[in-house]
C-alpha cells in the first residue's frame, strides 16, 4: 500500500511540474524562483541574453503614474543533450516569469 500511494504522489509531483516548472536533478524550479536558485541547482547555462525595457509603474489601487521604470531581463538556455528537451527561462530583475520547453537539445561541439 505504501508504494502505491508514494507512486500516485509521484506521478501528481511530475505531472503538476510539467507546466511553467523545471527539474533540474531532484530540484523544481518555477515561477518565482530567483536567478541564485536556478544557478545553484541546474548549473550554468549553455547561453544568456541580456536586455531591458521600461514598464510603467503602478500599484493595485491606482492608477498608472506615468513614471517609467527599467526592468532587466535575462534569458537563459540550457541544452541538456540530444535525449532531453533544451529549457528557456526568461528573468525579469532577477525573478523568473516563464519557464519554456523547446526541441531536443544537441551535442556541443568540443571546444
């Protein structure tokens, strides 16, 4: 009975961690997480782009205030080989907001 339920809870954890989530190892990163958490556990990645843009500035009970402010964006890829899908993770001032399966990965040439 009891490796029924831990394999029922199994197939719920990866199941639920299929969207907007990543595995790396036996660590979950998703939405929310910062750059350090990503980095410690899923390691570097294969690339990263940098950019920014302004977004205007408002609070949940007013109004936009007109003031722009800059917000940092990275987007990082990681290739995990030709067996596993390749994982584009886009921060904006450090905080994940999405989290996207791409096609499998490839082998990286030797350097």
């Amino acid at each position: 009975m009891k490796r029924l339920v831990c394999g029922t809870l199994a197939a719920v954890f990866l199941t639920s961690a299929s969207a907007g989530t990543l595995v790396c190892g036996t660590r979950v990163i998703s939405e929310g997480s910062s750059s350090a958490e990503v980095l410690a556990r899923c390691g570097e990645p294969t690339q990263i782009d940098r950019s920014a843009f302004l977004r205007g500035f408002t609070t949940p009970d007013t109004a936009p205030s007109g003031v722009l402010i800059e917000v940092h964006v990275e987007v990082w890829l990681y290739n995990f080989g030709p067996d596993k899908l390749m994982q584009r993770i886009r921060f904006e001032d450090g905080t994940v907001v999405r989290i996207e399966s791409l096609g499998y990965g490839f082998v990286k040439p030797e350097e």
